[in-house]
C-alpha cells in the first residue's frame, strides 16, 4: 500500500498546487490514499466548506489539522459532518466537536487507522493547558483499536518543537506504520525508517507559496520583527509555489518499507 501525506495546505496558492500536481502523482504512483494538513487552508486560516469540496474533489482522501482549525465560521458543523473527512486533535478535551481519531479505505478495502494530535510546546498557553497529554492519548486510541483489521496506522503530530516531535516519533516506532510532523511548513531532511520499523519525519513542510514565510508575504514579517507594533497578514497570491509531501511504502500496521520526500517546485502559479 501506498500513502502520500501532504504537508500544510497553505491558502489559495496552496489549493491550486494541490489541484496541479496531485491527481497526476496518484496515477503516476499507484498511491492508494492522499492525507493532508488542513489548518491553513482557506484564507491561511481554518477550513471552509467550499475549500474542502476544492480539495475532495482534486484527491485528498482524508485531512488532518491543528490549532488553527476554529478560525472560520461553521468549524463546529465542518468537524461534525464525517463527508467533509476532517479530523482535529485526539488530544483536545473530549467536549470539543469533531473527532481524532477516523477509519478510512482504500480503494481495495483496506482498513487504514489515521490519528491527529497537538503538541504542547511554545503553543498560546490557553492551548497547551487544555490539551491532553499526546502519550497518554495516543496509548488510549492504541488501545481502543487494537482488535481492529488494520492495514495501516498513520500519526499525524502537528507540532511546533523538532524536538517534542522527535520523542513522540521515537515513542510510537514499532507501534504505527507511519508517524509524521506537521505545523512548521518548513520541510526536514530526516525522513526515515525507525528501527522499529515506523517511517518517520519530523516536519512534511506545506503546499503554498514558496518566496513566503510559511505563506506569509515576507514584508510584513520583516515589519513584525523590526518594530512593535502588531501587523496584519496577508498571504503570497502568485509566484513560485511548493508542493511538499512524503510518500510511503506501507509494510504493516506497524511498520513500513520505504519513505520518501516528494517536493516538487510549480512555477508562476496565479490565483
């Protein structure tokens, strides 16, 4: 089995990337399910029902998400509604609408696990105290499932810290077929298998602008460095845009054969 996961989806830029590159890489591929992190998809912030039909309908099979998934108005209905295939952190407390934990298929049948958690570390405050302990949580969820027929476990852990992501990466190996990073569009260059068997990276990267910073036009956040005062983001429209993601080689629900970084750079893409 083949899985690719899509790092960051990073507003309009971001989703014509994913429109260009993805339905030709799953032919090409033979990828029998395409995740992706979805906090940043519409307007850099959040998700919205248009924006998650866009990227259903160009090959995402599953999304992931983060802290920003509460940005937009409806998250509560886009959470709850299983057809929009959108998970936010297991590890939010369990009041929190929408789930993080989901079962989907592959074309064959095969029954593939996906759990989303948050990290704690350099989070908002008010983020990281309500959060569960990710140890705790992913034992639990280990746990509930462990009678299941599954072909694949895959963790997406959205995190700021290389190294918090690094520990729980070491902590699952042997446990899942596939742990990766997400949060800092920034792409590692540590994709690898763990001597348990689990493909593992500490960061995918992000689907957006490239000339950015994470998406962000790069003259307001030179401004948000140099002086105090709050600036407003506006998000990169056009221009060389990244497409950054890994591919995985699935061996087992506990481990894989291969993974590999599939980056690709589309050039003078306009919104």
């Amino acid at each position: 089995m083949k899985i690719l996961f899509i790092g960051d989806i990073v507003s309009k830029l971001g989703r014509e990337a994913i429109k260009k590159v993805l339905p030709g890489l799953k032919r090409q591929e033979g990828i029998d399910l395409a995740f992706a992190n979805a906090e940043n998809l519409a307007g850099g912030r959040g998700v919205t029902e248009n924006t998650l039909y866009e990227m259903l309908d160009a090959g995402v099979d599953y999304f992931t998400s983060g802290n920003h998934i509460f940005r937009q108005e409806n998250w509560e209905s886009l959470l709850q509604d299983e057809n929009f295939r959108l998970l936010r952190p297991a590890n939010y407390p369990c009041t929190t609408p929408g789930r993080g934990v989901s079962i989907t298929q592959t074309p064959q049948g095969q029954q593939v696990l996906l759990i989303n958690l948050l990290g704690k570390t350099f989070f908002n405050p008010n983020v990281s105290q309500t959060t569960h302990c990710p140890y705790e949580t992913i034992d639990n969820i280990l746990q509930t499932y462990a009678e299941e027929s599954l072909a694949a476990i895959v963790i997406d852990f959205h995190a700021e810290s290389t190294s918090e992501k690094l520990a729980l990466g070491l902590y699952t190996d042997g446990k899942a077929s596939m742990f990766v990073g997400t949060h800092t569009h920034i792409p590692t260059a540590d994709a690898r298998i763990l001597p348990a068997g689990t493909a593992y990276v500490t960061d995918v990267g992000m689907a957006g602008p490239l000339n950015s910073v994470l998406g962000v036009k790069k003259e307001i956040i030179w401004n948000l460095y140099r002086y105090p005062r709050p600036q407003r983001f506006e998000w990169v429209k056009n221009g060389r845009t990244v497409f950054q993601s890994v591919l995985v080689n699935i061996k087992s629900r506990n481990a894989s054969d291969s993974i590999t970084r599939n980056d690709i750079i589309l050039e003078d893409v306009v919104t």
